[in-house]
C-alpha cells in the first residue's frame, strides 16, 4: 500500500519478525544486500568503514529507530560500541564481514523489537526493513506459484 504521494519514497508495509529473521536467514540475499549497503558507505571504495563513514550512512539503511534524531555525544557512544563489538581485528575500521555481522545483529534486534504479531510500518525505499519485505513478498508469491496446480490455458487468460 503506497501513502498518497505517487512520488513519496514511503511505502506502509505490515511486518512481523519473521518478515525480518526470514530475510537475514536467507543468506545469499542477506549477503548481496549487506555488500550492497557496504558499497554505498564505502564512499571511497577502500574497503573499510570509519567511524566518519558509518556516521554519514548507517542512520539510512534502518530510518526511523532514532538513530539520525540522537545527540552527537550519544552517536560517538554508539559508534565506540559498534566497534568494540564488531571491529573484530581492532583496526579501527569495520569491513566487509564485520559490516553483515553487524547488520544481522542489528536486523535480529529489530525483528526482536517488533514481536510477533504484524504491525503496521512507514518503510522508505532501499531500507533494510523494506527490503526484508520486499524479501517476504517475493517468498509469498514463489510459494503461491509452486503451490498451484498447473494453468490451463485458455483464449491467452491463465487460471
């Protein structure tokens, strides 16, 4: 369901955990989107994430949890935890691995937060979280099309 702008970037999409844990499950998906949202914060292509980068970006790929909203001070506190937790070679850049690392563990906590009943949600294009509904979306259409018994054709109308 599209908000009422055509033009708007803001897509209202019910969502529940499995929406998100079924998404970060899928590894290859989950894989080629982390490398993706790694590139675009990579700005310089060197392979790694300062600090600096992470602050320019990150808030993009997950709108709407507060991150872009909170303090400067209380962004530093963030960054400092994301690398000690996630800088698993302490050399003061987030790469690659550590990059879907942490975007797992972020996602798992969102789909945590969300629980299991489906809540209606604001998503904007390329998210994480709207692309974990794009994710169940293509899953539940697959799963339709395998589901079905074969179509019969008829004066070019399928059914």
């Amino acid at each position: 369901m599209k908000s009422s702008s055509s033009s708007s970037a803001v897509v209202i999409h019910a969502l529940n955990n499995l929406t998100v844990t079924g998404f970060v499950e899928d590894t290859t998906t989950f894989e080629k989107c982390s490398k993706e949202c790694f590139g675009k914060l990579d700005v310089d292509g060197q392979g790694g994430l300062s600090r600096e980068k992470l602050r320019a970006g990150f808030g993009k790929l997950l709108p709407g949890i507060g991150y872009v909203s909170q303090p400067k001070d209380e962004i530093n506190v963030l960054h400092d935890a994301i690398f000690e937790r996630f800088d698993a070679d302490k050399n003061g850049v987030i790469d690659g691995q550590e990059f879907q690392t942490l975007l797992a563990e972020t996602m798992l906590a969102v789909a945590r937060g969300i629980g299991g009943s489906p809540v209606l949600v604001a998503l904007e294009h390329g998210s994480l979280l709207m692309r974990a509904a794009e994710h169940e979306k293509a899953r539940m259409w697959a799963s339709c099309y395998i589901n079905r018994p074969p179509k019969t054709h008829i004066k070019d109308f399928y059914i």
